[in-house]
C-alpha cells in the first residue's frame, strides 16, 4: 500500500521515519520530494577505456553548489536528505517529469529498501543537446513509500548502508564474482 501524507507525517513524527533535513512542503499527497544535494561524481578514465567490474570503480568528486551536466554526460549525485527507513516500508525514487522533460533522465536503482539508512545516489544522465545547469537544493525527484505485508526478516544492512555523497559503484564488492 502507498503511504500517504497523513502517514508519512506521522511517521516522521513519530520518527520510525526519518528524513532529514525536511521541511513541511515537501510532504506531497502520496510522496516526499528529494532535493539535489552538493556531490558530484564522475568515473575516471582507465587507461584500457574498459571498466570491468571484479575491480574498484575510480571516480572524480566535487562539492559544488551548481554542476553543469554536459549534453550525453552521465554524473553521480546525491539526495540533500539523509533517510532511515523501518523495517516495514520500502521506497520507489522517482525523477521530476518537469526535468525529464529537459532531457535529463534521473534514476537511482528506482529502489529503497526496507531498513536502509543513508542519503540516496542518483543517476543523471543529460539525454539533451544543450548542457543543463543543476543546482544544489532544487527539487529532482521524490520518494514514493510502501508499507510491506510484513517486516522485512532481512532489512538491508548492504555496502551502501550508511553512504553520504555521490557514492560510486561497489560492484566489485559482490559475492557473487566469477
């Protein structure tokens, strides 16, 4: 079931949510918008031009207030918001379609699960001609939440528990590698 603004409201109020920093007018009907955060990562070049992924990721971050995403350029990015989610509720990220209308294309796994903790990476690709100027505290996305049958027997306590920043690829961080 999606959770709606009187159940987020008191959620956070109760603080089996928790979304910080959050101000009462980004609590929509049935979603949380999510602001662009400050971090900014790109992957470095390898001097193959391959990246494989049983290897760790290289990226290149800045901190900056604005970041110009070139046309076909793919960035890292961050949420402002921190959140801790309970074992109960899981998340859906969803871009703003006022910017995929822009060309930009906003994406994270398109999952949160249940017992995360941490600020949510996303994946921006500027699919446009022209370059687009992204700025730190605009609205790029939300959260849609879903409270589960039952609490998760497993809440995620993975290798992005706990991530601030843009934070790279942990693929190499898998058990399952060939």
């Amino acid at each position: 079931m999606i959770l709606s603004d009187k159940t987020i409201s008191r959620l956070l109020r109760e603080e089996s949510l928790v979304i910080k920093p959050l101000s009462d007018d980004q609590i929509q009907p049935a979603s949380v918008d999510v602001r662009l955060g400050n971090t900014f990562s790109v992957v470095e070049d390898t001097p193959t031009g391959i990246i494989t992924l049983n290897n760790e990721i290289k990226y290149k971050t800045i901190t900056t207030d604005k970041y110009l995403i070139l046309p076909g350029q793919f960035v890292l990015a961050t949420t402002m918001e921190y959140f801790e989610l309970p074992d109960d509720i899981t998340a859906f990220v969803e871009g703003r379609s006022s910017l995929g209308r822009l060309g930009l294309f906003i994406q994270n796994a398109g999952w949160v699960d249940p017992g995360f903790k941490g600020e949510i990476t996303l994946e921006l690709f500027n699919a446009n001609r022209c370059a687009i100027e992204l700025q730190c505290g605009r609205r790029v996305g939300q959260l849609v939440f879903a409270h589960m049958d039952d609490s998760a027997l497993n809440p995620y306590n993975g290798k992005y528990q706990r991530q601030t920043g843009a934070t790279g690829s942990r693929v190499f961080m898998d058990k399952d590698k060939g």
